[in-house]
C-alpha cells in the first residue's frame, strides 16, 4: 500500500456536489427493502448494525458507505516487504480506556471476541523503553537551526520531571529560552499569590495556554514555541487555542505552584495498550464479522489481523447484513412508517426503502441528506466542524537510525509534522511486530494544519482547506524531508530506507464538538444533544453525537439511536 488515503479522491466530491445543490435525478429502485440501513460503515454505523441484529435477529441491515472499504476513519495501513506483513493504522487508534464504555459497549466488544487481558502481553509496553528516550526535533525555520535534542525527560502522571537543565543545554535555544523551560517544569513559584483556588481555576478556564505561558508565567515567546504543538494529538489545536485549564489537567508545564488540584483522571489511569496491529480497523473487523461472517475468516480476535477479507461477501444478498462500499448517499426521504435511502454506486442513482435509518455520518452532512430537519436541529448539526488531521505511514527497510540516535519518539514543536514515532509495538496472532531495529518498521508521523491566532472551528476550516488542496507527492517530500532533517546524523537516508509512503489525509476528520469548550469560546450549551434528536423513523448516531472523537462514544451513541428506533 501506498499515496493517498483517508479523503482521498473519490470518496468526497459527491458529497460536496451534494452540499453546493446539485441534483442528480430520480433514482432507480430494484425492488430492495431492509429492516435498517445504515449511512455510514464506520465504528459508530457497524455497532448500530451489529445492536439492531442482537435486538432484531431476523432483520434485514444494508450498510452505505463512500469509501473503499469498512471503518470510517478507522483505516487499515498494510504493506508488504520482501515478503512479510506490516500493519500501521491510518485512523482511529485504540479501544482506549475500556473501563469508561457503557455496560452495552463492553457487552458488544466481548461478543464480537475482543479479549482485553491479551492485550497486556500483546503490546510491548517496555520495548521502546529499552531501545532510547524521547527526543525533540527543532526545526531551524522555527528555532533558527536544525537540531534533534535526545533524552527529553519523561514525565508521569503527577509526577514533577527533572533534568531539563540538561536536556535543554542539547537544544539550539539561546540561554533566556532555556531558562524559562526549565522553570516552567521544575520550579513552584506561584504567578498569583494571594488569590484563592476557584479564581485561580477561573482565570486558567479563561486563558489559553499560550496566554498564560507568555502572561502570569512571564516565558519568552520562543520558549512558548517549545509548548504550542504539545494539544496537536488530543485536541486538533494548538497552545493558542486550548485552554491554560486544559493543560494544567493534562500535567502540562508551568502549574506546580498554583497549589491546585487536578481533577480526577476520567479514564483511571489505565494504560493505553488496547491497540490492534492496524488500530481500531482491527475492532471494525470483528464488528464486520458479527454482521458477515463469510466476509471475515476465522473466530477469534487472533486470526482476525491476518484474515484476508472476501469482499465480495460483503454485500451478498443472502445474507441478512450487507456492507455496501463505494455509495455515497445523496437523500433521505422520511415517508410514514419509513423513508428512502437515494445514493450513487457506480455512476448510478439508486434507491433503497427501509422501515428505519440510522444517520451515522458525518452530521455537518446530515442538514443536506434530509432538509426537512426543524431548522434549529440544521444549525446544531452544521456546528459540528471537524477537526482535520494527517497520518502519515511510511514504512522503512530498517529502524537502525532510531537506535544510532538512541530515541524512541520524536516532539517536532514547529515542523510539519509535529511527532515521529516507531508504530505501536503490538504482536497478535500470526502477526509479529518489528522487534530489531534491523528490521523493517512502520513509522507513524502526525500533522495537525492548525491556524494559531483563530478561534477554533476557523481553524479547523481553514485546515481542512489547505489538505484538500494539497497534493499527495507535496506531503510525500515534506515527510522525506523531515525524516532526512530530523533522523539524518542516525545514517537515515530517504532513498535508501524509505520503501513506502501512506497519507492518510482526514480533512473531514474527528469529532470536535466538545474541542472549542476548552477555551471558552463556544457560547454555553450542548449542540450535539439537539442535533442527534430523532425525526421520525430516521435516528442519529456517530462520535459527533457527543461531541468528542473516542471509539466509545460512537459505540454509545450506535446503541442511542437503535434504542431510540426500536
């Protein structure tokens, strides 16, 4: 596998046709009629499938979805070298934090055969540990040189880290940027004396980060530059645009002598290890094969990462349960005990009847699909602006410049990817992760086209923008060139080590609702819950339904909204 993934071409123009009022004629009916369908066959769409099954075992499910295979963003990254298999993932990570999943969640990930306490001893949790220490890359058009500084203190929870004197005297930054790093870290002055623990919680909710680092913290802006790509991964933001709140709960710099409490960890501190070869595509194959087992060989979750999937036998009209790829749905017309489902397949408009649909697309979407939706409903689903985002697998002929270098992940505050990591070291089944760094390794890269300085939604509009006009092989030399600049004095050498090249580009990417309340610039309210409300027999699932991109909440609301039909 390699170029371009995710929203790729192909798999969106239809759906912006449909967005800008373009009409397609009326669609062909061949006499098909389901119990459900479903738009959408990522994790959200295939668990409100598999839920309508378990509630309704004789009834009749049709999946729809743009795309070329099942997942949604949960897509699986797959190369072959010399022979051999190496799995990335390409969207969606981990089962993360499975203590946190409703009583109906866990029940459906135990049916379709996830076994949790495998995953202790299936994911390495001390290989990386033992190969080197994290690094950070600066990048001379941010910090004024290129430099990779090894041995970034790790921190953790709760934990107050030390030896960043050290660490920092590696970096190209000038003294006075050093300083304030390292104070920021290790020293416990308080920036408001005399102010009580709910103002001082106050005034974080109503700074960002940024702010706050640069104001009550008094760090120069170019130490400010080391922190601002540190929300990359969890928020789709930078320093600027997450709250100073946020960050003190996340155990991020400058905090230690506001005397403050963090509030409890949600997820209870539990490790993050639930992690398939391939990612949550790992969890879509094993919903896929609750729903068509033909489709999916074998019956454990072991024998599910090296199943090869009949694709044929996903939309076999024997079966109860069809996944439909390569349909974009343009309509949905709610009709009494019912609707229609119109889509294109093939250059054809075609039409489907069903007694009940479950929405589980993207619900920026939804307003176009079904225009009859109360208009105050439309306005709380167009508010769900997603949150683009880019992986980039690159598959390496060997890992050896990581072990020269001696690191294990890279922090890259101002490049354009902000982090460089080997892949989650996962062995399951047959399948065996790299565990000498003279074999071949996926590499995993992160990009967030953040706009500092915007408020959040704007700028997630404005990177979505920028992916989709920015072409595989300008991505593809900007990966090539990072790696050169960040791994070169290891002996890394694109031409030589780099065998192949996946973009997953996600412009359409994870749920954000809940993203711009970090710092304060969403006015009150919840939109999500108005915008999942149920219009007559067709209901609302997807992670955008609670406002946050985790794996649990699309299974959550899957089960919301079958309950809701049913």
């Amino acid at each position: 596998m390699g170029g371009l993934r995710g929203d790729a071409e192909g798999t969106f123009e239809l759906a912006h046709a449909v967005r800008d009022g373009r009409r397609f004629g009326a669609p062909r009916f061949a006499g098909e009629r389901y119990d459900l369908v479903v738009v959408g066959a990522g994790l959200s769409g295939l668990a409100a499938a598999c839920f309508f099954r378990k509630r309704r075992p004789r009834g009749r499910v049709l999946l729809l979805d743009c795309r070329d295979d099942f997942g949604g963003h949960c897509q699986r990254n797959e190369f072959r070298l010399d022979g051999r298999l190496l799995l990335g993932y390409g969207g969606g990570q981990s089962i993360d934090a499975p203590s946190t999943y409703t009583a109906e969640g866990r029940a459906l990930l135990a049916e379709a055969g996830v076994d949790l306490k495998r995953f202790e001893t299936a994911f390495d949790q001390e290989l990386y540990f033992s190969r080197g220490k994290p690094a950070v890359f600066f990048d001379r058009e941010t910090f004024g040189e290129d430099r990779l500084a090894r041995g970034a203190p790790r921190q953790g929870p709760g934990e107050r880290p030390s030896g960043w004197r050290e660490f920092l005297a590696r970096s190209p930054l000038p003294d006075f940027a050093r300083e304030d790093i390292r104070r920021l870290y290790e020293d416990d002055a308080d920036p408001w004396p005399g102010v009580g623990p709910a103002e001082k919680a106050r005034r974080l909710k109503g700074l960002s980060y940024r702010d706050y680092l640069l104001g009550p913290a008094r760090a120069h802006p170019l130490a400010a530059a080391f922190f601002q790509a540190q929300a990359h991964d969890e928020a789709g933001l930078g320093a600027d645009a997450v709250s100073a709140w946020w960050s003190f709960t996340r155990g991020r710099a400058g905090f230690w002598g506001l005397g403050l409490q963090a509030p409890p960890d949600p997820k209870g501190g539990e490790p993050y290890i639930y992690h398939f070869p391939d990612g949550n595509a790992g969890l879509a194959r094993l919903l896929v094969r609750l729903l068509a087992p033909e489709a999916v060989p074998g019956s454990t979750m072991e024998d599910s990462v090296t199943a090869a999937v009949d694709y044929a036998r996903l939309d076999d009209p024997k079966s109860p349960a069809r996944v439909r790829l390569g349909a974009t749905v343009l309509r949905v017309r709610a009709e009494k005990g019912g609707a229609e489902v119109h889509y294109v397949r093939g250059g054809a408009v075609l039409g489907v009847r069903a007694a009940a649909v479950v929405l589980a697309c993207d619900h920026a979407m939804i307003p176009h699909l079904l225009p009859e939706l109360p208009g105050e409903q439309r306005a709380a689903l167009r508010e769900a602006v997603r949150i683009p985002i880019v992986y980039t697998s690159v598959l390496v002929r060997d890992a050896s410049a990581f072990s020269r270098l001696g690191v294990s992940e890279i922090h890259c505050p101002g490049a354009y990817h902000s982090s460089i990591e080997l892949d989650y070291p996962v062995s399951l089944g047959a399948y065996r992760c790299p565990r000498d760094s003279g074999e071949p390794a996926v590499l995993h890269l992160l990009r967030v086209p953040a706009r500092p300085g915007a408020p959040p939604t704007e700028q997630f509009r404005a990177g979505r923008a920028e992916l989709l006009a920015t072409p595989f092989w300008e991505i593809e030399g900007r990966t090539r060139d990072q790696l050169r600049r960040a791994l070169g004095a290891g002996g890394f050498e694109p031409d030589r080590h780099i065998a192949a090249i996946t973009v997953n580009r996600w412009a359409h990417g994870y749920a954000s609702g809940q993203a711009p309340l970090v710092d304060g610039r969403r006015p009150a309210g919840r939109p999500w819950e108005l915008a999942r409300r149920r219009f007559g027999r067709v209901s609302i699932a997807g992670s955008d339904a609670s406002g946050v991109a985790l794996a649990q909440a699309a299974i959550a609301e899957a089960h919301r909204a079958v309950s809701e039909l049913l």
